[in-house]
C-alpha cells in the first residue's frame, strides 16, 4: 500500500514536471533568470525609407533575437533616446503580440515582415501608475518588430507600407521577396 502511494507520488511529480518544461518550452511561462544586462546585446542600425527609397529615419538598435531577450524587451529601460530602439528578430513571419509589461515610458511598436516592409504601427502610451502593463496588448503580423520613442514614426512620417533595413540583424530592404503566434514584452 505504501509503495503504491510512493509511486503515484513519484508519478504525479513527473507528469508536473513533465508539463512545466513544455510550457516554459512553448513560451507560455518565462524562465526564472535574470534579464540580460544591456551590453549582452548585438547593436545595428535600423534604416527606414520611403517606397521611392527616400530615408525617413533610423535608430540604434539593440538586437532581441533569443527567447530571453524578446521576452525582456525594453521592461528593465528606464527611457529611450530619441535615436535608439530595439529590434526584436523573430525565426519566420507569424502573428505575434507585444504587452507593455513594466514600461516606464510610451513607445511606437512596429511590425515588419520578413522582406522589411511595414505591416503595423502602434502608439503604446506609458501604462497607468500602478498598472503592469501586461493587459495592454499589441498585435501584428511580421518576423521583426522594431521599438522606439512613442510617436517617433509620427515624427518621421513612417507608414505602414514603408521599408526596414538592419543589416545585422539580416534585414535588407532591398530584398522584395514575398514572405503561429507568440506573446512579447515591450
């Protein structure tokens, strides 16, 4: 009777365990470690021009291309200088979501397909005082998706349509070729 117990026990804790790595795999619960420190990311220069190729704008990127990183986000930044961002690098084009999870400042969330042209622009306002920012969801379709300051597009006249180029992060714009979903912080 007693090793019958012991067994649904050992059971019962490998089935857990077993549905906790899956879900950690799939991105649905976070690992528990540290975010990484600012200089554990690659850096590009993000271009964005004009469908007659005119240069609207470009920023400093940091580059968010593993897990970890796109999870992270820009949620441990405390502001964002007018000339830099983040661009999330994702494996192939698919539907994904951006949350506002522990922002400290606004920001403009664009979606760009795996060819760089523009697919959605959102204007993210700062989250409310006492709000984690997770309820505040942004979505979009594309393989990369760029950060930077909130109505920096506007600024800039950037429209859906327009093109992204980042050549380290493999983004040429000059590359018009045609082109699941996830769930990542700001």
């Amino acid at each position: 009777m007693r090793r019958a117990r012991v067994a649904t026990v050992v059971g019962l804790l490998l089935v857990l365990s077993l549905v906790g790595v899956a879900l950690v795999g799939a991105g649905v619960l976070p690992l528990p470690v540290s975010p990484p420190a600012e200089d554990d990311y690659n850096r590009t220069t993000v271009t964005i021009s004009d469908e007659n190729g005119t240069e609207l704008g470009s920023v400093e990127a940091r580059v968010a291309d593993t897990f970890q990183k796109r999870y992270t986000g820009l949620s441990n930044t405390s502001s964002l200088p007018e000339d830099e961002g983040m661009l999330f690098v994702h494996e192939e084009p698919q539907n994904l979501t951006y949350v506002m999870r522990g922002m400290d400042f606004g920001i403009d969330i664009v979606f760009v397909s795996a060819n760089g042209t523009i697919t959605e622009i959102h204007h993210a306002p700062k989250p409310p005082e006492g709000a984690d920012g997770e309820e505040f969801r942004y979505s979009g379709r594309g393989q990369y998706v760029l950060e930077v300051n909130y109505e920096w597009t506007t600024r800039h006249g950037v429209e859906v349509g327009d093109r992204v180029s980042a050549e380290r992060a493999g983004l040429d714009a000059s590359n018009r070729s045609a082109v699941s979903g996830n769930t990542t912080a700001c």
